[in-house]
C-alpha cells in the first residue's frame, strides 16, 4: 500500500507536472512577477468559471476577508456575525479591523452557522454576517441572505474551504459558493481545494462599485498611479502562483469529484457502525433539486463524529497505524485567549462545545485509492466498536 497522506499534493502535481514546470519557466523568463498576464488571465478564467462579475485575486485568504470588509466601509464599533466553529482567520480580520466579533453557535449536522443563533444575534449595531462554508459544504444562505436582507445587513461568504462547490436554492437555481453573497473570499493555500504552491487569495463580487473599491484597496488605496484615495494594503498575487492556478482550474471539478467519491466510499464503509456520525453528503441541499449531481460538498474536509471513544486516544491510535488525521477544530473560539468576551455564554455554544470534542478529520486528496481507504476505514471501525 502506498503511504497514506493527509492531503497528497505530490501525487496530484505528478499528473500535471509538465503543464506547471513549463508555464513556471515560461513566467520566470518572462519577468512579469507581479500583475502580469499571468495573473490577469487566471482572474478571467475563474469569473467564468464561477459565473461571477468580478474576482479580484490577492495574497491569502485572511487577507482576502480583511479586504472584502475594508471594502464594504465597516467602521470600528460595527458588529459581524461568524461562526463559533471555524478556522480563526474569519475572526481574527474582525478583531484586527477593530470591528466587534459575534460568534455563534452552529449546526450539528452541517457544522454551519445555525441560522436560529444568527437571528438572536442580531442588535441595532449588528452590519454583517460572514457564513463559513465549512469543510466544503455550502451554509443555509437562502435563510442567510433573507435574513440579512430583513436587517440590511452585508453578507461575506468565506468560501476558503468550498471553492467550486454548489448551491442549490429552494426555487431549484443553482449558484457557485461564493457568488451569493454580497461579496466572498477565497484562500489558494496549497491544501485548499483549489491550491497554488504558495500562499494566494481572491475576493468574489458582483457588485460593480465594490469591485472598483476593492482592487484599490489592495493596491495601497489607489486608483490613479501615485493617488493614495484611501488607506489600503499591499496584497496581490504573484504570477508564478497564477500560472500554477491556471493549470489547476481545468482539473478543479475532477478533483471535487474525486474527493466526492472518496467521502461516499468512507462513509459506506462506516455504515451502521453505531459510535460514528458520518458527515453529510449535501442532502439538504439535494432535497432542493431532482437530479443527485449536486457538487454540494466538496470535501475540503472528511470529518466524522465519534461518540462513546476517547477522540484524541483515536488520533494517536490512527497516527501508530501510520494514518494521519487532523482535528479541526479543537477549541471553540469563544474559548480562545485572544476572542473572550465577557458577554459570551457557554450554554449558547452547546454544539461546538460538543463537536470540538467528538470530531475528526481523515486524509482527504483526490489522489486516495480504494486499497487506503479500506485500511483506514477497517482501523477506525477497530477501534470504536
Ligand atoms: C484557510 C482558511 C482561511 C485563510 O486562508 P489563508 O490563505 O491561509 O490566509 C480563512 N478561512 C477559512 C475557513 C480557511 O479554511
């Protein structure tokens, strides 16, 4: 059996390594590091791929949040809803911008931000919700941005996780994640779904002025060369990252589906298996539409629930068995030393109370074969039955 990998970028660079090699050479010779074609012509073929007006590319993720908030005139004071359960970054721009952090506790069987909370959350000084597509499944934004449109609120979709998954509204219309918001980030981070081999990012809108904003913003406050209009930051990526994009993208609805198909092979596998929760394939968003060909979930991210095992004794049983794992996440971040808040109760987070102790997350890469997956779900299943 081939060594197992949390996430396997060698196995997947090896089927495109000609295309990558050649167009990395090909912009080294050409010296156009920074805003060249290279990075103009990725931004086009993702505004088609998404079916969105505008993608304006950055350098990470994070930054890409902390952009799309400067961008929407988010002032010190504001409050922004996220989701208890997530990776920091979505809090961490909150805070750094001075903006006031709200979590929320989530859903149990999507892992999303739960809607209801939301709704409770809401006060005068309340001006964005920021939905997380958690692990590659698309959060309830039907009920999100009705809600938001109730309130007059912003929505932020972080779609660093989701990247090519879709959403299937209940009047059957399907959208990309991170299209039906008002505006959405994205992270290439390797690892990501769709990763460069570096650190890159991109906003998403449809909004024309707010595109026009943006791409000043990330540019030190310009739009006329040497006119500093507003206080902006220096975030762009790099050609050599959008080369190795471009010949990603081609390939991005093969890989979703191949970690599809890995996430229905283990969670056949863990059927009936009384202390395992598997996660859902998107069925709520299935029960949308007739046809089972929703990429509902991309599977950034393979987690499971176990119940009645000592998770992290698992972790380090799976890691003596040569099998790597994460837990994401392990620690709620209303519980985290640097986003405490006094106004914060812990009987409004039962869920991610719960979820940081009973989740973990399996290798996930859409170069795993049946041989590996087999092993890892027999381990599993040996250990908490
Ligand atoms: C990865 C990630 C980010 C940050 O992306 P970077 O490119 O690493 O800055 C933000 N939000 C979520 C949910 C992520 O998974």
């Amino acid at each position: 059996m081939r060594k197992i990998q949390m996430v396997d970028l060698k196995g997947q660079y090896e089927h495109i390594k000609e295309r990558v090699n050649q167009s990395v050479l090909d912009v080294i010779e050409s010296s156009a590091f920074i805003n060249g074609p290279e990075v103009h012509q990725f931004q086009k073929e993702l505004e088609d791929y998404l079916g969105v007006k505008h993608v304006i590319p950055c350098a990470n993720g994070t930054d890409a949040l902390q952009v799309a908030m400067m961008g929407l005139g988010l002032k010190p004071g504001d409050e922004v809803i996220t989701a208890d359960f997530t990776f920091a970054a979505t809090v961490e721009v909150i805070a750094l911008l001075g903006l006031t952090p709200v979590l929320v506790d989530v859903d149990p069987v999507t892992f999303n931000i739960d809607v209801e909370a939301v709704r409770q959350a809401i006060t005068p000084k309340t001006k964005a919700i920021v939905p997380v597509h958690l692990f590659g499944l698309g959060a309830q934004m039907d009920e999100i941005m009705a809600l938001a449109q109730e309130h007059d609120l912003y929505v932020i979709e972080d779609n660093a996780q989701g990247i090519g998954g879709d959403y299937i509204s209940k009047d059957g219309s399907k959208q990309k994640l991170g299209t039906i918001g008002h505006v959405a980030s994205t992270s290439f981070f390797p690892s990501k779904n769709l990763g460069c081999y570096g650190d890159g990012g991109a906003i998403f809108t449809n909004d024309d002025d707010l595109a026009h904003t943006i791409r000043g913003i990330v540019n030190h406050g310009m739009y006329v060369r040497y006119h500093h209009d507003v206080v902006g930051v220096n975030s762009r990526l790099d050609s050599i990252q959008a080369t190795v994009l471009r010949a990603k993208l081609p390939h991005l609805d093969a890989y979703n589906s191949a970690r599809r198909e890995a996430a229905r092979k283990y969670s056949e596998a863990f059927k009936g298996i009384d202390n395992i929760i598997t996660p859902t394939m998107g069925d709520l968003c299935l029960e949308n539409m007739n046809s089972d060909d929703c990429n509902c979930h991309v599977f950034h991210q393979y987690t499971l629930r176990v119940l009645n095992t000592d998770r992290d004794a698992l972790v380090k049983h799976l890691q003596e068995k040569e099998i790597p794992c994460g837990v994401y996440y392990p620690i709620p971040l209303h519980s985290q030393k640097a986003y405490q808040d006094e106004r914060y109760d812990e009987n409004d987070f039962t869920v991610t109370n719960q979820l940081v102790k009973e989740v973990i997350s399996l290798p996930m890469h859409t170069e795993l074969d049946d041989e590996q997956i087999d092993y890892i779900t027999q381990t599993v299943i040996n250990f908490v039955s």
